[in-house]
C-alpha cells in the first residue's frame, strides 16, 4: 500500500500519463546530477515486442560469463519493483519507496509523467551500479521516450516492430513507426532481430542508411535454425555453435535469443560455452510462461495451464505459431485493453485452437467488455464462450485431459492471473 501510495502522488504530477517530449526528462536528471552521463556501459533495447525477452537473454549469456546486470523493464506484471533490476537482483519495496519519495522531494512542484519520474529513479539509482552492463528496454517508441537520454551507449537492439500505439504517433503506417523506433539511434552498434517480413526489414535497413554505427541484420549477419536432428544451430561471421534447447517455449524466442548472441559475441567476445549454458537460464515472466503450481494450477485439472502477455498482431502471429507445433488441443482465453486490434488477434488463431473464452480484465478501466468483444468478432467461424472471471474460465477447461489452457492478449491480465494463482 505504501508503494502504491506514492505511485499515486507520482501520477499526479503530469495531467497526463503519456506525454511524448523530453523536456521534463531532461530537467529532472539535470537536478539529479545528470546520472545518465555517468553510465559506463548501455545497450538499449528498442521494439515493438520482444524486447523483454531480448533483455532477459542477455541478462542470462552475461551473468554466465561473469558480466554483473542492470536492467530496466516496463511495464510490470505484478510489482513496480521489477522494472528496477541491479546487479542482477530485483530491488526490494522498501528501497523503491524510499528513491521514489526522494526524487519526489527533488522534482518540487516541476512536472513530469510516472514514466519519467520512473526512469530518472532507475538512472540516479544506477549510478552506485556503474560499472556494470546496462541494460534498457525502451519505452513507447523512443524518439521522445525518457529513456532516450544518452549521449552514447555500447550498442541498441531493435527487436520485432510492427503496429501498435498508433495512437500516438501522426503518421500510423509500418513507416512511421520505425521512425519512431530509429531516428534518435545513437551512432555505435545495431543489431537487428528477425522482423515479421522482408518488407519491414528492407524499410529498417534504409531507415538506418545515415546512421553511421556498424550494423548486424538477422538472416544477413546472423542466423539461428533448427536442424532436422533435432540441434539448433547459430551462426554468424565467427562460425557456428550447435545450443541445447533453451529454458523457454516458442520458436520466435530463438530468433530473439540469437540476436543477443550476437550482440554479446560482438561487444563481449562471449565464449561459446558460457552462450550454451546462459541460455539454459533464461527467465521469461508471462512470456509462454508455463504455470506448475499454485491455486490456478489447480483449478485446470490434468491440463497444462500457459500464459503468454502478447497483446498485438506479431505477438498474436508468434503465439499462433507454437500452438500449430503442439501435439495437443489447446484452449484460448482472452481478454484486452480497448485500443487493440481485436478482431486481427483473435483471426491469428482461428482453425488453431479447439475453443475460445473471452473474459473481463479485473481492475482495468481501459479493458474491452468480453461482451463487446464479441461483438466485434461477428462473422467468425467459431463459438466465442464468455466466461465472468478468470478463475471461473480456467476451471472451465479441467474437464478436459492432457490438453492446453492459453491464457492471452493483455500484460495486465496477465499480471492478475499470476497474482491469482
């Protein structure tokens, strides 16, 4: 309660929750001291989706060769605190409090938005930390994004982009937004993961033509591929490694996985063994994330229970994909914020699932009504059940056996089935 208590005072610094300039990002960390400058070692993370899990598998292939990590995330799922990871450790409640009422107190009467007021935390905090990999994942397309603020940086990674937030953005077109995503890249190392097409990919490339950083394209520089004795082979200028399976579901993960490796092969000189085991590490929270245990666990019966926070077409497309590679029937249950393309996520799935469940997302005035979302579904050639929560939607799926429950289509209601369960 304590921690929520000063979000909400945070909030009300800025009439609005998303305000895309850089003024008030710039004047708080002049006030802190300019934390940013400070920072020795940065790769920032752009995209519009696998971000997290490029993040993270960093994360796993520097821990495993001795690196120490920051890392800063957004959004949450559960807590505030897992935005603010340093030297590989999660900051606790009690300290995220105390350096949020701090910059509270620095910042006065000035305004700036929860994100910005975030994000100067995690960078002031970051100072007692320098020396270490730091590892930011950006935030809404980074042109104006409060974590746009550095003067230079080890490297960016550019993960999947594809449409989404349009709304805040003049031009809505594949174009527009990787502008967005690319015009401010600070002139260093890019590295480039697997797009959703050729297209898009050619459109980055000519993006980047006067940015003068060396550039790395998956399927150019770099690849990954399963062989057909079942191996997974990664290979790029230096050679090829035969991996083990990684500690995570969903083939997309390996195209995300293999442009770490050649982020870390490149700027670390990583070695081949320390890449095998780091990416037996990995941790992705409510990415394919499988549930074990717990209270829903329960609920599902002889099931396998699955959540996966995808919330646009390309995460629909890549969840889409590991159904089709799975032996059993798999059942979807989803709910999703208002501004999404509805329809479009729910059509990545049709002929692939045996049943779809729409629901409410608790606690999120900005949800679609599973009952408008029906609505908006007209014309699909599948039974859309309702169900009126998420434990009731769950349990609906235990008569079955040795089948899929796949919860999906928003952060949020991801965040409340793992606190749930």
């Amino acid at each position: 309660m304590k921690l929520q208590k000063i979000i909400s005072k945070l909030e009300q610094k800025h009439p609005k929750k998303i305000d895309l300039s850089l003024d008030r990002t710039f004047n708080l960390l002049d006030k802190l001291g300019n934390p940013q400058d400070k920072l020795e070692n940065v790769i920032s993370v752009v995209g519009t989706n696998s971000k997290y899990s490029i993040c993270q598998s960093l994360k796993a292939i520097l821990n495993q060769s001795g690196y120490k990590c920051n890392l800063y995330l957004s959004p949450h799922l559960q807590s505030y605190t897992e935005r603010f990871v340093y030297n590989d450790t999660e900051i606790n409640e009690e300290e995220l409090i105390n350096l949020l009422e701090d910059i509270e107190k620095i910042l006065g009467k000035d305004k700036a938005t929860l994100f910005e007021v975030l994000t100067c935390a995690y960078l002031k905090f970051c100072e007692q930390f320098k020396e270490n990999i730091s590892i930011i994942e950006c935030g809404l397309m980074h042109r104006y994004d409060s974590t746009n603020v550095f003067k230079k940086n080890l490297g960016s990674i550019i993960g999947s982009i594809g449409l989404d937030h349009l709304q805040w953005i003049e031009n809505k077109t594949i174009d527009g937004v990787i502008y967005e995503k690319t015009a401010k890249l600070l002139n260093s190392n890019i590295f480039v993961n697997k797009q959703d097409n050729k297209e898009t990919t050619s459109k980055i490339e000519k993006a980047l033509e006067n940015n003068q950083s060396n550039k790395y394209f998956f399927g150019k520089d770099f690849n990954i591929l399963r062989a057909e004795n079942g191996f997974i082979q990664y290979e790029d200028h230096k050679g090829s490694i035969i991996l083990p399976e990684p500690n995570v579901l969903g083939d997309h993960q390996l195209e995300n996985i293999s442009t770490s490796i050649t982020a870390t092969r490149k700027l670390f000189n990583i070695k081949d063994q320390d890449i095998k085991t780091g990416i037996t590490k990995i941790e992705l929270k409510g990415r394919l994330q499988e549930i074990k245990s717990g209270k829903l666990k329960d609920l599902v019966g002889p099931n396998r229970l699955i959540c996966d926070a995808g919330h646009n077409i390309n995460a629909a497309k890549a969840i889409a994909n590991w159904v089709e590679q799975q032996n059993h029937d798999v059942h979807l249950i989803v709910g999703m914020m208002k501004d999404k393309d509805h329809r479009g996520f729910i059509d990545c799935f049709k002929n692939k699932v045996k049943s779809i469940t729409l629901i409410d997302i608790p606690n999120q005035e900005g949800s679609i009504s599973k009952e408008e979302f029906k609505n908006k579904l007209n014309g699909i050639n599948k039974k859309i059940n309702l169900c009126k929560n998420i434990r009731e939607s769950i349990q609906s799926i235990n008569k079955y056996q040795n089948e899929i429950c796949l919860v999906s289509g928003s952060l949020y209601l991801i965040g409340e089935v793992l606190n749930l369960n």
